[in-house]
C-alpha cells in the first residue's frame, strides 16, 4: 500500500519510483496522468525509457501489491492535467518544458 502521506505528491509532472512484488525491480519514470482523485478505483500512469522505447504502466493508487511508492522529484508548474503529449516529443523536449528528464 501507499502510505497517505505520499498520495497527494503524485501528480502528473512527477518523478516517481515504483516498487512491486517482494523482489521486483522498482519501475522509475514520469507521471503523466493521475485518474478518479482517490476514490478506491484511482490510478496513475508512470512512462519511462527503457532500450529507446517508451513503456508505460497504469498502478491503481490503493493496490496491496505496490509495497512503496519514492518521489524522486516534484515538478515546478505545471499547466495540464494529462501529459500525455509526452509520448509525441523527444526526451531534451521533455526537460525543457517540464524541467524534468524521462
């Protein structure tokens, strides 16, 4: 579970670190939405690089199998809600409008 303190710092924009399962490697990459608030249904979706491909992962916020949830980095400002033009631009894109690197 995610401990409540850390919800409310998951915002689109954010750099967060994903750990699942007891042995899994923890998954690091950039929120680019955050759906349904905090409602028992809630998600977010965190993109991330991995061999030049863009992979992308959807974690329901109240899921027992999401043992710890790091934020790496908190964005600036930023303007919209879903940021899901990310996936069109390139990584030195990314870092110049959100100041934050994929």
């Amino acid at each position: 579970m995610i401990h409540p303190d850390i919800i409310p710092k998951i915002k689109p924009g954010a750099k967060v670190r994903v750990f699942e399962g007891p042995t899994a490697a923890p998954f690091e990459g950039l929120v680019i939405a955050r759906k349904h608030g905090s409602e028992p249904g809630a998600t977010f979706i965190v993109r991330a690089m991995r061999s030049g491909v863009g992979v992308e992962k959807v974690y329901p916020i109240h899921s027992p199998a999401i043992n710890k949830v790091d934020v790496v980095s908190s964005p600036k400002k930023i303007h919209k809600a879903k940021l899901f033009f990310v996936r069109k631009i390139s990584g030195a894109k990314i870092r110049q409008r959100l100041g934050v690197s994929l």
